[in-house]
C-alpha cells in the first residue's frame, strides 16, 4: 500500500528483507517481537514509537522514520549501545518494524511523538530529568556491587546457587546499561567463576576440576570493592580523573575533550582482531613512537552485524608513519588516538628499527620499575605496554624468561602457542628487543610479547609474535595458577623463597574470603600473621591480627581487601627479576638468542623423541642434544649417512658448520642430496651447506656459488627457490661477499614491498575469499619473508580454509618449526579428521624425519591409508627402512595396496638393498624361512629388487634344513624364473 504524504507505508511481513538487509538483526527482532518484549506501540506522522525491555530497569527508546524520497525506507533509531554506530537497524529498530507488518492495527496514533523518544520533539525537555535519573541508576547500581560483595564477603560462596549466578549476570548487563562498565565487567568475571565452580567446569591450571580458584575470586572481589567504593566517592561529589573515567565508566569523548598529538613517527608492531563477550569486533593498531618511546592504538570498535557490512581498518605493517597528527583519547598507555593526517608514509627501514632500539627500557629492571609504578593506581588496566632490549630467551622448563645483558630475566608466559611463535621468530636470529605487555601472572611479574626486534642475516627486522585472533596481551592468559601449581611454577621460575613464602600466605588468605570472614579466627590469622612477620612485614601483620576482634564480620571486609592489595604489592617486588648465571648456561645452536642450563649427558635422537613427545622436555634443550649428538659424528659418517641425518630439521646448523670446512667433499654431499629422490628437508639442508662452504671460502666457493645460482633458478621446489635466493643475499651482503648489505636491501626492496601488501590482506580482509587469494599470491611469490604472515593465518584466522592453505604453504616454503605442531595435530587425529589430513599432507611436503614415526603409526591404525602412504612416500629413502620394520612388525599391513604402492614409488635399488641387508643380518636364524615370503612379496614391486632379494633368499636358505626353508627357496626360485610357476 502507498503512503499519503507525512503517514507511513503499510508493509507485509514478507517485505520485511527489503528494509532490513541483515537476516540476523532481523531474526534477532523477529524473537523480540514474538516474546512480547515491545511496549507502548504508537505512531506520529512519518514515524513509530516503542518502548524495548531490555536487561536493565529502564527500557530502550526506539522509533522508526519512514521516508519515500528517492525509495521508500525505514531509519531506526534506538536507545540501546547500537546507537553509537549509526546502524539503520538493531535488534530493537526491527522488532519494531516486524510489529508493524504483523500489527499496525495494534499501533496507537498519537498527536505528538512520546516523551523523550528518539528524534522527538521533546527530547530536549527531558535531558535534565534523564541526567538525574542516570545519575540515581549508577549509584543504585554501586550500591547493588557493595550489597553483593558484602554478602558474599561475610558468609563465603558455599550458599551460592544457580539462581544467584543468574542474578549476577543481569546484574551485570544492568551495570553496563547504566555506564558502569568496569563494575559489569568485573560481576560477569565473578559469576563465570562462580558458575565454573557450580558446572564443575575447568577453572585455573593446576586447580582440580570443579575447584574455585580462591586468587581469581579473591582478585575479583578485591576489584569490584576497590571501584565501589571509588564511584560512591565520585557520585558523592568527588571528581574522576579522565583516565578513571574511561576506564570506570566509559565516555563518548568529543574532540573538543581530546588531546592534540602532533609530529609523531609511528611504527605498527601488532595488528589484533577479536570479538569480545558483548558480540563487539575490535581492531586494534598498536604502535610505538620513535620520537617518545610512548605507545598508542588506534582501534575500530563496531557491534558484529555492523562489521560484516564495513571496510575494516588497515594495518600499518611495515611503514613508517612519519609527522602524523592524531587527537589521543584520556586513558592509559597505550593511548588510543584518531589521526586527522598520516603524514609521509615509507618503508620500515633499518634506521627504524634503530630508533625503536634507542627509545625501549634499557634493561628488565627498568620495565618492572615502569609496573611497579602502573600498579600504584588501582585502576589501571592490568596490562602496561613496554618496550625493552634484551638479548636472550631463557628456557626453563616449560617457562621462558627474557635476560637482559646484566642477566636479570623476566618471565614470560606458561604457553606452548606462545613458544611455537617466538620459535618461528628467533630462529636464524639474534634477538635485540621484545615489545608487548607487562603484567602479572599468577603473581609473577610477565611479559606478553608482541613482536621481537631481531638482526638476522640482512640486518635487523620486526617480526611479530601476537595471535592475531587474540587480544592484546591475552593471547597466552590462562588463569591464575593454584596452591602447589603456583608453588611449583614460582620455583622453576627461579622465584626466591621469600616470595614463594608470601604467595603462600596470600593465598591462605584468598581460601579464608572464599570461605567468609564470619569463620575468620584468632586460630587462623595468627600463623599467617608470624609468617609476615619473618618476612619483616609488621605492619601487615599487625592489621591481619586485629580483624577477627572486630565482632561483625562485614566490618572486617575493607581493612582484609586492603592487606590483600597490600600483600600483591609486595609480592610483585619479592617476586620481580631473577637472576640468571650466563656461566651455567649453553647457547641453543638453531636458535642463537636462546640459552638453556647446560645439560649433564648427551642423549641420542631417539631419546629425545621419547621425552619430547612425553613432554619432558622443550624444543631448546632437544636442539642441545640433537647439536652435541651430531658434532660428535665424525665428517665420513654424516657423509655416508646423509639419510636420514639430513632429513632432520634440527640437524641442518650442526651439519651446515661440520660441512663447510669440506670444500668438495661437501659439494660433493650436498649434489647427491640435491639429486636423490629424497624428503624436502634434506635438500633444504643442502642449501644451507652449500651457503656455509661459501662463506668459509676457499677453492670450493666457486663451485658451491654456481650450485646455489642454479637451484635458485631451475628448482621445481618453491621452497628450495626461496632459500637458495637468500643465501645467495645472506652471501652478497658479507664484507666478503659481494655488493654489500644496501644493494642487497635495494634489490629486494620491490619483493618486500609486495609481501608486505599481500601479507596485510591476508591478515585484514573481511572475506575468506579475499584472504585466500592473497594466501595464494604469497605461495607464488615464494619468498621466505612471507613466513611470518603465513604463521598467523595458520595459527589465528577465522576461516579453516585459510588455515589449511596457510599450513600447506608453510610446509611448501620448508618451514621446519611447524613440524611438532603438524604432529601434534595428526596425533590427535581420533578428536579432529580434518586437521589431521592437513598434518598428514604437510608432513609429507616438508619430508621431516621426526614427522615419520607419527605417519607411520597412523598408517598402522589404517587412517587415511592412502593419503598417509603418499606422505610416507615423499620422504624417499629415509622412511624406506622404518616402513619395513612396521610392515614386518605387522606383516598384515602388506595386504594393503597403498603399502606396496609406497614401495613401489621408491628408488628399486633401495628397495633391494634394505632387503637383501635383512636377510644377510637374519642369514642362519630359524625365522628366515618365515620372513622369506614377505620379503618377496615386497620386492617383488621392482623387477631388480626381485632379483635381488630372490638370489639372496636362495644364498642364506638353500642347505637351510627343513620344509620351510625349502618352500623357501623354491618360491624364490620361482621370482627369478629358475622354475616355471605353478598352475
């Protein structure tokens, strides 16, 4: 139907698409609708009117405006968070839209638009009365915190029920409708731990299952308490300070109200998209200033439905951005600015880099004196961003500490993802400075890296160690660790045993809270009380002994919160650097920033497998002993064994330094590597002696130079194209190698530049498409410098289908650090198909060693027979001898075709020479005549393997005794056409 002039359309439900286009937000209002939560329906002129319900006590203003000039249209507008990004339709728009194609007759027509409607005419009327009552709704909301914690404070959480957690979360959503966005935050954290506890769920590592984590919960309580009482103080009259404000209550802050920020050069060290509990995208910018050394972020915050329909903010990788101009918002470092001018944009250079170098933290106890004093205010963030030079990476057990060069070490997180990505990053490279997040965990003072600044072979370079999908400085945030855990991981941290004393007493205080103070006694806080005191805290001692004489127990809340924020203090100082004894430490050989404890013993491969995948031991110290195994090879076995020694990727720096003395022997090693139909990572390790022989120099170098020249050009293999090219420009940049590091740096500028494009698209572009495209372009460009872009893809996009292509091309560009992750994921093949066909494909592309013995065992529980086979075949002669074994372990897996077609595709002279040395080492056992029948059934893949294996059966079984022996031989016979085959 038409609409006269200043009325509104009517509209069937069936046309409801034509105005909503997002079926989400419409779906969303259609459930609204339907559940009865629109009120007060009312139509004035061109618009409509309702009242939602939503989690709070006051519900959302909504109203629609029709206009049929120049197509009919519907602009909502709504009262609800939505309305700060301009949105056609929330939820509550298309409710109200659905009610009219269902209802209009359920509309009441009014002669003036409802009081303080959106749009209406006497919405500015009503602005002093709505200030008012936002101001009673806050300090109801506080005073609603206060009661609960209170509540809770005195009698524990044992009473605490489903229906209580319930309540808890709408008190939550409330708090936030009302502007009280750190209390809301802080009462969804308390009810997830609390209904955690209920479900029995997962709660803290190192915590049983369905146990409280009592520091959690004690930190929660103490937060909530803290702000309570800081926003009665304010509603009282006190003022907040900007940064309070944003961080307490939030503000849409006008220009007017931000700071002019001008001449700043900016480089981006991490770009981060996450979706946030509240179905909010945010992507986040974070840069560091090389004028300053502040940090800063630039952010786009937009509701879910808006952000599948908007351009999403750029990432700044790999420029400068030199003289912008931006406005900064109040609030803590980093400060989120709003540029109003980019200024000059250009390359990410080496002096850049230098920059960033000259303005981080000169040491780590620099950048714990900068947490010390972020932590002061209560109400800062948990997190302060630091720049800070380092030089090492400690691994201890399962923890990484960064060393400083007086040895003073800062912890880093407990994350394996953690480690696999700072692995990729440092390996072939010197670390310098790592940038990110500084924080506690588990009252360990911690560094969440977010990028390292490295020198590798061509200078110095900014690689990224952030989950892209994660958020800033919670990529790797577990939860608090619990009791013994904490105790344990405080020890291997080398923390002292004053601080693991206090952590103790803290957290006998964090049980009694979860308990209540009701049941807090002389007979409990005397011990904790002597405990401080040896410690030399006598005031805090002192205070914890006067409260169980207070004889109500809500009055003993605020002084126990108080020593409780005492204590963390203290605790941060007791527990802050460690010292690290450089003197009884051994450099990693693959990966020269990182340091270990020097090992007592040298273990062989084998063991090391063994404890790795029992996970006793890190990849570092397994790179130890894999170094000192191989170093203590002579030359003349790693040349004879050059399978499948040189198939293991942690091998490659060990052989690459025993080869490059060898001159033509090497060469000479490295051509049969090259040439062989063998697994990628033995030719990759052929590069890289190849590039040793040549930097050693001598009469080989010319030949060695002319090798790697012609793999560059002619190699089939991307990979081996990418490595050959960088270690002919690792060459050319030597002092004595050619045209130097600037001409080096000039010749790849224009392949960097496109890299980094591509790589920026692969990390920011809204549809999976779009990303598997620039994946694709990347793959072409086969430079090893998109490894880190195609890691983060792997590890963090939202798409499975990039994140299979992401680890193909890993695994094409031969990147070896992601072979226990590929493990990993076939490992685990009984909980998730789909990415362990990824591992298995890749494992067979990379031709890794230690990727063998997990293919084999998938082989033997029949999983993807053929698809595995193929990948046990790409590994050449290296996985000749260990699939024997198998198939005679297993003499049943020769039934299978993929088997003997595994066989079949190997070199026929290797075939029979594994064979024939079996039944020479077997020759005279009684179990000979046994094996013989499977023996030829292998060979008999190749004509000459046949041959060959049949004349050795009939050498080791003809005057064997016994009528096995002589089926034996005359089977044997029949393979090599002595007897006619029977009919």
């Amino acid at each position: 139907m038409s609409a006269a002039p200043g009325d509104v359309k009517r509209i069937g439900a069936g046309e409801l698409r034509a105005f909503i286009q997002d079926a989400g937000e419409l779906k969303k209002g259609t459930l609204l609708y339907d559940g009865g939560q629109l009120l007060n329906l009312a139509r004035y002129e061109n618009k409509l009117f309702c009242d939602a319900k939503g989690s709070g006590a006051s519900p959302y203003k909504v109203s629609l405006v029709y206009s049929d000039a120049p197509a009919p249209a519907f602009k909502g507008r709504c009262s609800c968070p939505a309305r700060t990004f301009n949105t056609a339709f929330c939820k509550h728009a298309a409710a109200l839209l659905v009610a009219w194609a269902r209802a209009p007759e359920s509309f009441a027509v009014s002669e003036a638009p409802p009081p303080g409607a959106p749009g209406g005419d006497t919405a500015r009327k009503s602005v002093k009365k709505g200030s008012a009552n936002a101001q009673a709704m806050m300090k109801s909301g506080v005073e609603q915190v206060g009661t609960l914690v209170r509540e809770l404070g005195v009698s524990g959480v044992a009473t605490i029920g489903g229906d209580r957690i319930e309540q808890m979360e709408k008190l939550a959503e409330a708090l936030r409708e009302n502007r009280l966005r750190r209390l809301s935050a802080r009462t969804l954290d308390l009810a997830a731990l609390l209904r955690g506890q209920a479900a029995g769920g997962r709660q803290a590592r190192g915590a049983p299952r369905g146990a409280l984590s009592a520091v959690a919960y004690a930190n929660v309580m103490a937060d909530l308490l803290l702000t309570a009482r800081k926003l009665e103080k304010h509603l009282a009259g006190e003022p907040l300070d900007d940064r309070h404000v944003e961080e307490l209550v939030g503000k849409t802050w006008k220009a007017s109200d931000r700071k002019p920020a001008e001449g700043l050069t900016l480089i981006e060290y991490a770009f981060s998209t996450r979706t946030t509990s509240d179905d909010f995208v945010i992507r986040e910018s974070r840069f560091i200033d090389l004028e300053s050394g502040r940090h800063f972020s630039e952010k786009q915050i937009l509701p879910v439905f808006l952000a599948k329909r908007t351009d999403p903010k750029r990432s700044f990788a790999g420029e400068v951005l030199a003289g912008a101009r931006a406005t900064t918002y109040p609030g803590y470092p980093p400060l989120r600015v709003d540029f109003s001018d980019l200024g000059d944009k250009r390359p990410l250079d080496a002096g850049a880099l230098e920059a960033v170098l000259a303005r981080a933290l000169p040491d780590v106890g620099a950048a714990l004196a900068a947490l010390q004093e972020h932590r002061k205010d209560v109400f800062a963030p948990d997190l302060v961003p630091v720049a800070v030079l380092t030089d090492t990476l400690f691994a201890r057990g399962a923890r990484l500490a960064a060393v400083d060069d007086k040895g003073e070490a800062l912890h880093l997180p407990d994350d394996p993802a953690l480690e696999e990505r700072l692995a990729g990053s440092l390996r072939d490279a010197r670390l310098r400075a790592l940038l990110g997040d500084i924080g506690i965990d588990a009252a360990l003072p911690t560094l969440w890296p977010l990028a390292a600044v490295v020198e590798g072979p061509l200078g110095l370079e900014l690689r990224p160690v952030l989950d892209q999908g994660a958020g800033q400085g919670s990529a790797a945030r577990g939860g608090p660790l619990e009791g013994s855990a904490w105790n344990a991981a405080a020890r291997e941290a080398g923390a002292s045993p004053a601080a693991i004393a206090l952590g103790e007493v803290r957290e006998e205080l964090a049980e009694a809270l979860v308990t209540g103070l009701t049941g807090l006694s002389a007979r409990a806080t005397d011990p904790l009380a002597a405990r401080l005191r040896d410690l030399r805290l006598e005031k805090q001692a002192a205070l914890l002994q006067a409260l169980p004489q207070r004889p109500e127990p809500a009055d003993r809340l605020d002084d126990f919160i108080k020593l409780y924020q005492v204590l963390e203090m203290a605790l941060v100082r007791l527990a802050g650097a460690t010292q690290i004894d450089r003197a009884s430490t051994e450099r990693v050989p693959t990966y020269e920033s990182v340091a270990v404890a020097r090992p007592d013993e040298t273990l062989s491969p084998d063991e090391v497998a063994r404890r790795r995948a029992a996970g006793a031991m890190n990849r570092y110290v397994a790179a130890v002993h894999h170094a000192r195994y191989y170093a203590s090879l002579p030359a003349s076995e790693l040349v004879a064994n050059i399978f499948p020694i040189w198939a293991d990727g942690t091998a490659t720096p060990t052989i690459a330094r025993t080869f490059a003395p060898l001159g033509a022997e090497a060469i000479a090693a490295a051509e049969k590597a090259l040439t062989v139909k063998a697994g990628r990572v033995a030719k990759l390790t052929a590069v890289r002696v190849l590039q040793a022989v040549v930097l050693h120099g001598g009469p080989a170098r010319a030949e060695a130079t002319a090798m790697l020249g012609k793999v560059a050009e002619h190699a089939k293999d991307a990979g081996l194209r990418a490595l050959a090219r960088d270690a002919l420009d690792v060459i050319d940049a030597a002092p004595s190698g050619g045209p130097g590091n600037d001409a080096v740096r000039a010749r790849r500028a224009a392949r960097l530049g496109r890299v980094h494009e591509l790589a920026k698209t692969l990390g920011a572009a809204p549809t999976k498409e779009e990303r598997l495209e620039a994946l694709k372009a990347l793959s072409e460009l086969g430079d090893l410098a998109a490894l880190p872009a195609f890691r983060r893809a792997f590890y963090a996009d939202a798409s499975r289908d990039v994140r299979e292509e992401a680890a193909y091309a890993l695994a094409q560009l031969g990147d070896v650090e992601m072979v226990e992750t590929f493990v990993r994921m076939l490992a685990s093949r009984g909980v998730d198909e789909r990415e362990a066909k990824i591992a298995a494909y890749a494992l067979g592309f990379l031709g890794d060693v230690r990727g063998l013995s997990e293919l084999l065992s998938a082989y033997a529980d029949g999983y993807k027979p053929g698809i595995v086979a193929d990948a046990i075949r790409a590994f050449g002669p290296v996985a000749l001898t260990p699939l024997v074994d198998l198939i005679e372990a297993r003499p049943e897996l020769a039934k299978r075709a993929a088997a003997l077609d595994a066989l079949k595709k190997m070199d026929d002279t290797a075939v029979a020479a594994c064979l024939v040395e079996r039944i020479e080492a077997r020759r005279g056992d009684a179990d000979l005549a046994d094996k013989a029948p499977l023996y030829l059934k292998l060979a008999d893949v190749h004509a000459h393997s046949r041959r060959e294996v049949a004349a050795a059966l009939i050498s080791a079984l003809s005057s064997a005794p016994g009528k096995e022996a002589q089926a034996a031989v005359k089977a044997a016979q029949k393979a090599l056409g002595v007897v006619k085959r029977s009919k």
